[in-house]
C-alpha cells in the first residue's frame, strides 16, 4: 500500500519523487463516484490498483451528488516529472443507467478524441489509452454488489484539458479538444526516458501510418521551428522532437522505414554528434572539449586556434568567435557528425544535417550521399 509520496523534503537532498499517472487518478476518481452513489458517502482517500497490483490512496480532492449523477475530482500528482499535468483536477462522473451489466466509458470535458490513426486508441474514440481504461472498468467491476441490476456510465473530465492540451504534442498526434488519459504503470517517474522514446515512437508511427517516407528530426522546439521556415511543405506530423536520444531515433525510424532523415539543431548538439555519442544529456555527456581541440589540431588549423579551443566554456563561444579559422572548423565538425548518423542508420537511409545559428540564420549544411 502506498499512502505518501515523501513531500515536504528538500529536492537538493532527497531522490526524485514518483507521481501518479492521469490514468491513474481517472481510475481512482471512477471508484470513489461510485462508491458515492452506491453508499451515500465517500472516503477521505480514493483507492485504486495500479496494473502492477499495488494498491495506492489518492486524497479526493472534491466530490459532489446532484441529479442522480456523483462526482469525484483528484488533483494530479506527478512527483518531481516536469509535467503539464501536474495539479491539473482529473474528475469522473457516475450515473447508473437502465443497460444492465454494461460499463460505458464516456468522454468528458478537457479529455481529448482521437482523429488520426496510428494511436492506442481507435479514431473517433476518446483519449483514454487501454491500460487506464482497464483500469477504470476494475475498479467499477470490484465495487459492484452481486445481482447488481442497472448498468454504469462513467464519463472521465480533466479541467481546463484543452487549455493544457496546447502545450502537448496532443495536436499534432490528431488528438483534439483535450488531453490523453495516460498510464502503463500508473506511476509517473520523473524525468522518464521511457516515456520520452514513447512519445518518439508515437510521432514517428503516427507520420509512417499517414504514408510519409520523410521524417524531421530536432532537438527541441527552437530547432523544430526553424526547421519548418526551411521546410513549410511538410506535414506538421513530420516533425518530430528527439532531444538527447540520437541513437534511439534514428534507430527507430530506420526500423519504420523512414529513407529520408532530416535534422535541425545548434552548434552545441552537432559537435556532440561529431563525437558520435548515442545520448547527448549534459548530465552523461559533457562538451569535450579536449577531443575538439584534438580535431582541430589534426587539421592544422594553427596553434592559437587549437588552444582557444580547449579553452573555450562552451560550443557557442567557438561558433560565435570571430577567429578566422571557425568556418572551417564548423565544417569539420558537421562532416564528422554526418559520419555519425549515418553510421548510427547503418546506411539504410538519406540523411541531411541542418545548422542554425542562434540567431535563427542557416549556418551550415551537410548530407550523405545515399
């Protein structure tokens, strides 16, 4: 049984806190409506089972009875994971109806419904994945007295969830008017590199399924946006935001089946990429500068040049200097990352590198030759 998620420690001395899934706290809200309607009153702590079979107790945060129909808000939970849904109010209305033994599942405000295929879930369907759906329907089932003779609707809402859908890949992926009910494990880790090569998985599937052979890959919102000035005839689908998981990317789209990889990023990413790392994070990866001084050096771009570059702070100093010999070490560095990638696609596809500056400006590009 879980019943606390350790607040109250400061972060520089404790671990990440876990979370609770939108799922999650859907299936827990479902449980104690009903429990309301059935009884008459509802717990302090809203009980559900995560796929993994531990129980946990989520706080019922509101609750209310009018009409016949019951009503149970959780306020989300997501631990120390950057996420948009964190304190978001994930509720869930209970009506019994005259369908004996049947369990419907509605779409609520602020949950979003699926208009492109290539999701978990049907088009046309609402946004609740299969895992919080399964678990919605348990913890209706388990709270069902026997001979039990009116059937249930259960219409799941998250508040304000078109509003927090803005600033998800949601629209993108076709999933409108809200969020998606998420949740494998009903827990959030934080910071998750499993949910992130998801969510590349996701977007990559969704163009492939659409019958698109050309994929943008970037690191971050900047890049994607400067990529789609470069490119405003390809499908927003198209575009798909990797940020330190080069390999896995790449690697994914190879298997999908992608033959043309476009990318966009910043000087930083690119010498990284030269020096063929798979994962790029600051926390695992730093900037080597030594390793860049070491190709400068190899091709005699001069002693000054080679010292300034072991003694720069960061990547950007060296792109933003005004030393003569930058333009060719820039190029250097962008044909040895183009060596990278293609080596991380085992040659199997056309693959093209974009530089910005950060000004927004082209600064370089480079291809391979498939």
């Amino acid at each position: 049984m879980i019943e606390s998620m350790n607040h109250g420690q400061p972060k520089s001395t404790r671990k990440l806190r876990h979370g609770f899934t939108t799922g999650t706290c859907a299936a827990a809200a479902a449980g104690a409506a009903l429990e309301l309607i059935l009884t008459g009153s509802v717990p302090p702590r809203a009980s559900v089972e995560l796929p993994g079979g531990k129980e946990v107790y989520l706080p019922v945060f509101n609750h209310g009875n009018s009409g016949g129909v019951t009503f149970v808000e959780i306020q989300k939970d997501a631990g120390d994971d950057p996420d948009v849904t964190h304190r978001a109010i994930i509720g869930c209305r209970i009506e019994l109806t005259d369908n004996p033994g049947k369990i419907e599942i509605r779409r609520g405000e602020g949950v979003g419904i699926v208009t492109r295929p290539g999701l978990a879930v049907s088009v046309g369907e609402p946004a609740i994945n299969p895992v919080p759906r399964k678990m919605i329907l348990n913890e209706i089932r388990k709270r069902l007295p026997e001979n039990f003779s009116n059937g249930v609707g259960v219409t799941p809402y998250i508040k304000n969830g078109e509003k927090l859908a803005k600033k998800t890949l949601n629209p993108r992926l076709g999933i409108v008017g809200g969020l998606s009910i998420l949740g494998t494990t009903g827990i959030v880790k934080p910071f998750s590199a499993e949910a992130y090569k998801e969510t590349i998985d996701i977007c990559l599937r969704g163009s492939k399924i659409e019958g698109h052979d050309t994929v943008v890959l970037t690191t971050g919102g900047k890049s994607e946006k400067l990529m789609k000035n470069l490119y405003p005839g390809i499908d927003d689908i198209c575009f798909v935001q990797f940020a330190d998981f080069l390999h896995y990317a790449i690697a994914q789209a190879v298997k999908m089946g992608f033959h043309n990889l476009l990318f966009g990023c910043f000087f930083g990413k690119l010498c990284k990429w030269a020096m063929g790392y798979k994962y790029t994070h600051a926390h695992t990866r730093s900037q080597n500068m030594t390793l860049l001084a070491r190709l400068a050096e190899e091709n005699d771009l001069g002693d000054d040049f080679v010292k300034f570059v072991r003694k720069a702070n960061t990547a950007r100093e060296i792109f933003e200097s005004d030393k003569p010999e930058k333009d060719e070490f820039i190029d250097l560095i962008g044909q040895k990352a183009i060596e990278t990638l293609v080596k991380f696609s085992e040659g199997k596809s056309s693959i093209k590198i974009h530089l910005f500056g950060f000004d927004g400006k082209l600064g370089g590009t480079w291809a391979n030759e498939n």
